[in-house]
C-alpha cells in the first residue's frame, strides 16, 4: 500500500495537475474540426494516455489525435 501511496503522489498527481498537451484550440487548428463532442473525447482519451505514460510531449498528442480522427472517420 506504501508503493501505491508514493506512485500516486509521485506519478499521478503531477502529471494530472499539469497543463494538458494538447486543447480544444489545437485540434481546431490542425485538423480543421469543428467544437463538438468528438475533440472531449480525443482530449480525454490524450490525457489518460499521458496519465498512464504512454504519450509525454505534444507532438505525440498530436499524432494520436491524428489516428483517433483517422479511427472515426
């Protein structure tokens, strides 16, 4: 339970408490969508990637954002 305790605040918390990589804004701009519920999802979906250590920078955000459209398309 200690490990767990000591992942949590030391992994999850920042990580979670951060700036997202990517926003509304970006999808926006570089994949010509509009606001709909589609970009909450991508963002959600970018954010538990981040949360789990899959995607660290933006440019990763951007190309899973990429294969999600590609995916609902």
């Amino acid at each position: 339970a200690r490990e767990l305790i000591h992942d949590y605040y030391h992994n999850f918390v920042p990580v979670n408490a951060s700036s997202p990589l990517i926003t509304g804004d970006d999808l926006i701009e570089k994949f010509s969508l509009q606001p709909s519920p589609i970009c909450k999802t991508i963002i959600n979906r970018i954010r538990e990637a981040r949360l789990e250590g899959e995607i660290t920078t933006k440019p990763e955000a951007l190309e899973m954002a990429r294969t999600i459209i590609r995916g609902t398309n």
